[in-house]
C-alpha cells in the first residue's frame, strides 16, 4: 500500500481550528441577519462545496439549498473574463432571499456575473457569502455580506480550493509552494 504524497503546500494560512470557529461565527451572523425568513444558499460548484456544507451545518434557521456551475472561458479562446453559466439552478428564485454562497472571490468579475444574472430573476433579497476574499486582486466593487477571511494574493489550496482538481480535501488553508506547476 502506498503512502499518499505530502501535499505542495508552503504554509499553512488558517488550520482546521481557525476555519471551524470563523464558520461558526459567520453562521451565527447569518442566523441574525436571516432570523425568521426562509434562506436560500446557492453553492457555486465545486469549491463552494465544502464551505457550504460545514456553513449549513452550522446554521439554526431554516436554509434551502441549490447549486450553480460556471465555465469561464481562458485568453487562448480570445475571451478572457468571460463565463457561462454551466448548470443552472433547479428551482426558481423568485420571492427568495438568496444568498450566493463562494469559496473565494478575487477580481469580482465571476461573482457580479453571477448576481446580475440572479438579480433578474426576482429574488426577494440578494447577498454573497464568501469563505475567502482575496481584495487585493479585486477589479469591481462587491457588496460583500459576509467572509469568512480576507486572505493576501497567494495561491491557496485546502477547504475546497484546489490546484488541478486536487487538495480540495485538506482540512486546513494553505499556500501553495512557489513553483508549482500552475
């Protein structure tokens, strides 16, 4: 039997410890602000996933949940910055107070797509949540409800963000080592 190989990273930014307490206090501030209404989350697939689920689970409001994936197109199709979405949501939004649910946001431009495009569909009420925030890279304004950590400009793994599909599962943040292919 193999040993699984020591992953890529170059520190550790926020241990398990660290991500459980800033959810659950993001939970409790999200219970506040949502008492006595019905939330929607939308989880943006994959690497909302983990967030998502550890978030919910720390919520005492009622919550409903529904997921959205995105394509984004890279400069060697000639269309940098744009995206699509991939997979819709499955049940309509109207009359909801939803609450888009990301594991990081950076330039901005995927995350005010994706509230335009949830903005026309008449929801009650519109906000993100986000387990990171990388500010430094922001290129558009966000109103921004509710983050978890705003982290420098590094790549970072673990949680749900990962490096080619993989690291999603490591149970802290880290920064990945400099060099890696990217």
């Amino acid at each position: 039997m193999s040993t699984p190989a020591t992953p890529p990273v170059e520190r550790v930014l926020f241990t398990e410890d660290q991500v459980h307490a800033r959810i659950r206090e993001t939970a409790a501030a999200i219970d506040e602000r949502y008492s006595g209404r019905d939330l929607k989350m939308i989880g943006v697939l994959k690497g909302s996933v983990y967030f998502l689920t550890a978030l919910t689970r720390a919520l005492t409001i009622p919550v409903k949940i529904d997921f959205l994936a995105i394509s984004s197109f890279s400069a060697a199709h000639g269309a940098h910055g744009l995206v699509r979405i991939a997979k819709d949501l499955d049940e309509p939004i109207e009359g909801e107070d939803v609450l888009l649910v990301e594991d990081i946001v950076d330039s901005g431009l995927t995350a005010r797509y994706l509230l335009q495009t949830l903005a026309g569909r008449a929801p009650n009420s519109l906000g993100i949540c986000t387990m990171l925030d990388r500010t430094s890279r922001r290129l558009v304004p966000l109103p921004i409800e509710f983050r978890c950590f705003e982290i420098p400009d590094h790549f970072v793994v673990g949680c749900g963000l990962d490096h080619k599909q993989r690291y999603r599962n490591l149970p802290y943040i880290a920064v990945l080592k400099p060099g890696v292919e990217r």
